[in-house]
C-alpha cells in the first residue's frame, strides 16, 4: 500500500505498482490515520510512504514505522523524502534494519530503483539512499562516547572490512586470521553495539551504518548503499 498526501505523486505510485508483475495495490492513504487504519484493513506486505503527512506534517512516517515494527514485525515500510536527513535514517533503523528502507523522492522517478528497493524489503532487507549515506559519512562529530568508541582496534579492523561488503571468509584472508577468530571478533562487535537480537545480515547492515555515522571509512556513497540492498 502507499501512503502519500501529495494527490499527485500518489496517484503516480498507486499506478506504478498496479502496472508492475507480482505486485498487487491493496490501499492508498493520505495521512497517518488513514495509513494505519488501512495496514489494519488490508495487511500489506510492504508499505511505501512519505515521511511528511498530516495531521502535522513532520514525521508521520518514521512514526509509522516505528509502530508497525512494535505491532506487524512483518510489514515492510519505505520512507520516501525529499529532504537528505540522517536523523530520519537512523531514527527508521534503530529498532532494526530488516524490512526497512529510506528513499529520496527523486528516486521515484527511476522506476526500477523503487520496484528494487520493493522487492528487497519484502524480502526482508534494507535499502537506503546514497545521498543519505553521503550525509552519514560526514557526520562524524559526537559528544559522549557511542557503543562503537568502545571497539578494539582488531574489531575496528574486522568492522572495516565488513563495511567493505565483505564475507566473514573475506575477512580472513584480507586479515590473515582464522575464520573461527573472525567469527568471534564479529560477534563482539554485535554484542557491544548492541545488535544481538537481529538476524546475521541485518547485524552486520546496521554495524556498518554506525560505523558509517563515525565518519571512518573511506567509500563512496554509492558504494556503501550497494551494500544496503542485503543481497550478499
């Protein structure tokens, strides 16, 4: 289902959806009350919505979603935006990365790059935008110690590595290390960003875009959001 109050860009992905193979258009909504009523109707399985809708206008999305993770764990939720707000990605991902995504508006215009992002968070994946990525990349001033301050350099070494996209078994052999040491430095890592209750592939997103928010590796944007889709 879509979630959109501008009537125009609404009507464009209600018709988008029904026009694509495999997918079915179960509702449209224009604010969030409308949104969460209809998900309690029809039960989606992914839902896209803006962020900005009424009644005030400011986060009705992210609010969405966070709701719908406490309430429907299984619905997917795409924000889309027109504005490039780290604050929304990571407020979107706290409570998990699984079936979430986080898209700028003028990626609505490449057809296949919403029908992708789509089809990856049905799947249970996440997809987040490049330019978003950028803003994160960049963020890197913080006051108070984060969970990632507290990594030993080998774990920062390992985390590097996955930021990379790169298999446990990559790891390895970039770091001359056992696969089993590997193994353990990983889920240390988990265990102190506070990450032990996802699944394998959604942890090691989500330590990446910490890793990401500390303004320490040295990838491209586009890079980095590949990696978000969660084909590996």
């Amino acid at each position: 289902m879509v979630a959109e109050d501008n009537v125009l860009l609404r009507d464009g992905l209600q018709r988008l959806i029904t026009a694509t193979e495999g997918f079915e258009l179960v509702g449209a909504a224009a604010s969030y009350e409308e949104l969460m009523d209809l998900v309690e109707r029809t039960g989606p399985d992914v839902v896209v919505t803006d962020i900005r809708m009424p009644p005030t206008g400011t986060d009705e999305g992210i609010r969405a979603a966070v709701a719908l993770r406490a309430s429907y764990p299984d619905i997917g939720v795409i924000v889309l935006s027109q504005y490039v707000s780290s604050s929304y990605a990571l407020a979107l991902l706290a409570q998990g990365s699984d079936r979430r995504g986080y898209l700028l508006k003028d990626r609505v215009a490449d057809v296949d790059d919403l029908v992708d992002a789509i089809r990856v968070v049905a799947g249970g994946g996440a997809v987040i935008d490049p330019k978003v990525v950028d803003q994160l990349v960049g963020s890197s001033n913080r006051g108070a110690k984060a969970p990632i301050d507290f990594l030993t350099p080998r774990e920062r070494q390992v985390l590097s590595e996955i930021a990379q996209g790169k298999s446990n078994t990559a790891v390895a052999a970039s770091l001359a290390l056992s696969e089993r040491a590997v193994e353990k430095h990983t889920n240390s890592i988990f265990s102190k960003l506070h990450l032990t209750e996802e699944r394998e592939v959604n942890r090691r997103v989500t330590a990446v875009l910490m890793y990401l928010t500390e303004g320490d590796a040295d990838h491209t944007p586009e890079e980095v959001a590949a990696r978000f889709t969660d084909r590996a």
